[in-house]
C-alpha cells in the first residue's frame, strides 16, 4: 500500500501539471469505485478548476473551485497516473479526469478495486478524516505526548492512523531500526531518549523516502509512470536472514498483528515480552 512518501510524491506529481487546470470531462468505468451514494455529484466537476491538490495520511485530496474535494485513497493497488488521451484504456482504468487544453489526462488504475474515491463539500472533507497527527508536522514535545498513558505494542501503534497519519509498514520496519527499538517493546517502558530517538528517525526516514520519490516494492508507480527508489536503501524491510548493515546479526521477522516485521536483534533489543496477535 503506497504510505506517506508515494502518496506526497503523487500529490507533488499532480500539482506541478493540473493545479489550475479546467476539468472538460469524467468517465467512471467502475461505479464502485465511488464511495458516495449519490454520484451525480460527480457531474458538479465539469468545467471547474483545480485550486489546490494536498495530502493527509495515505488520502489525496483535489480540491475545486466549487467547494468540492476529490477524496482518493489508493488503498493496495491503486495507481493515480498520466496518459496521452489518445491511449487505448486497459481493463483496470476505473475513472479518468480529462482537462481542457490539455493532451494528458488523469487515470485511475486499480487491479485489485480496494482504492476508492469520495466526491465532498471541501469544507467537510477534513472534518471526515479522522486521523492523526502529521509525522512530518508534528513537534517533539506534541508527539512525546501522544504515547502518555500507553499500554501498546509499539510497532502496533505507530501504524495506527488515528495515532499518528501516514507511516505503514515499510516505514515502521525502517523508523525502528533507524532508531533502534524493537517493534514488539511496549510503549509504556519506552524513555524519553528512546522517544527523542523514534521522533529524530521517523522524520530523517520518510525525509529520505520523499527524495527518492517512495518505494517501488510491486505496484507503485508516481503519476509520471516512474517506479521510486528508496527500496534500494532500505535497511531491514524483506531481509530476512541478510546480516544487519550495522552490526553484521542476521535480520529476523516476527508477524505482529498479521504483519511481518523486520528487525536487527542485535540493534533493536526488546525490553519486555507481551501479547504478539498471530
């Protein structure tokens, strides 16, 4: 699933060709595809410009000047990509923005059909979005404050988005390691060195992640069709038994929450046992 970096780098993608632009038609092939009950909203977009294209957490917001917001999660699959309009359309292109003057237009891909879009009011489109605080955003003191009165596991937490927004499992497996916490310790033991450590890697990570345009791991692609490279930076995620690049211990996986982990027992030392869901 594309996390913070890939879905920013789609945003910063689309904002560099159609902020601005009119849009001169829609085509919804997949009508699940949207989650309103009343799509004829959707009729609302034509000939209205696009003011602005923004993320929070995982989302892709496009806002219009109408007051209405595209909301787009990509979910597993979902790809927000340009084409020539002239381009034949293949089987998984399940809705296309087109825009006046313009040779490209937007297509939605997804093999899967988990991605979905939301037509809103922008002035009620954040007011939805329960989700928590931005990882890129938040300071030091307000993110210490999060963990207060904590009993999880902290992997387990820090994926939950109504924690903290964005960050999914690449990026867990890779702020850990990075700050050196195994991901099964309980927040409650964590100090508050140890939360300075967390804090100072997850923002060097995703700021790393975001230069090199995400992580290319299956489907991913940015709107330009560009696979990222961070996946050839990666530390510990999907190496399984390779040795540690910092201490030479082999890298282990454990499943937490029906997620694989990836972690350095030797970097990574776990404080305390508690309950792993299988």
């Amino acid at each position: 699933m594309p996390e913070l970096p890939e879905v920013e780098t789609i945003v910063q993608n689309l904002s560099s060709k159609i902020r601005g632009a009119e849009v001169s038609s829609f085509r919804l092939f997949f009508p699940g595809l949207i989650r309103n009950k009343k799509k004829k909203i959707l009729e609302k977009l034509r000939g209205r410009k696009i003011i602005n294209i923004r993320r929070r957490g995982k989302l892709i917001l496009i806002d219009f000047d109408n007051d209405l917001t595209l909301l787009v999660h990509l979910k597993m699959t979902g790809q927000f990509v340009f084409y020539p309009s002239h381009e034949s359309v293949d089987k998984h292109t399940h809705f296309i923005l087109s825009f006046k003057g313009q040779k490209q237009e937007v297509r939605f891909r997804d093999v899967r059909k988990f991605g979905f879009i939301q037509c809103l009011l922008t002035s009620e489109a954040l007011k939805l979005i329960n989700l928590g605080p931005e990882p890129l955003e938040i300071s030091f003191s307000s993110f210490q404050n999060l963990f207060k009165g904590r009993q999880a596991c902290l992997k387990s937490l820090i994926l939950n988005q109504n924690f903290i927004a964005g960050i999914g499992n690449i990026y867990a497996n890779e702020i850990l390691f990075e700050a050196k916490l195994h991901p099964i310790n309980s927040v409650s033991l964590l100090k508050e060195e140890e939360l300075k450590r967390l804090w100072k890697a997850m923002r060097l990570v995703l700021k790393r992640a975001l230069k090199h345009r995400g992580s290319s791991i299956r489907d991913f692609k940015d709107a330009e069709g560009r696979v990222g490279s961070f996946q050839n930076f990666h530390q510990v995620y999907g190496k399984e038994s390779l040795p540690c690049p910092h201490c030479g211990a082999r890298i282990e996986r454990l499943r937490i929450g029906g997620r694989s982990s990836f972690f350095c027992p030797q970097c990574q030392r776990e404080k305390s046992k508690i309950l792993i869901e299988p």
